[in-house]
C-alpha cells in the first residue's frame, strides 16, 4: 500500500512539474509576442520618419530593412 501512495505521490510531482513548465512556456510566447509587436512598431516609426517605406529603395535606412527581414540583409 506504501509504494502505491508513494508512486501516486511522485505522478502528482511529475504533473505539477509539467503545469509549471507550460506555464513558463507560454509566458515566453507572451514575451515574445511583445517583443514582435515592439518591434513592428519601431519599424513603422523609422519607416515613417524616412518618409521610405520600399527596403529595395537605395534611401532606405538599414535599421528597419535589418528588423523587416530578420537580420538577413
């Protein structure tokens, strides 16, 4: 009966484990999505105070070509 209750006890550790976990994991998508939507705006911003918003332009700062294209330039 002992490991039976022992057992039971370290499933409910394992899934309280998991739950914290997940709840890590989705406050890192919420960090992130932040982030995207930060940055969008800054984007927009630069783009917007260039008066530029085509990145083939010869004119178009290299800041927001860098974050539009996700540091691939």
């Amino acid at each position: 009966m002992k490991s039976r209750e022992t057992l039971i006890r370290l499933k409910k550790f394992q899934v309280d484990e998991k739950r914290r976990r997940v709840a890590q994991i989705e406050g890192m998508i919420a960090d992130f999505q932040r982030m995207s939507v930060d940055l969008e705006r800054e984007i927009q911003n630069e783009q917007d105070r260039a008066g530029i918003n085509d990145p083939t332009h010869f004119a178009y700062r290299p800041m927001p070509r860098r974050r539009s294209s996700g540091g691939k330039t």
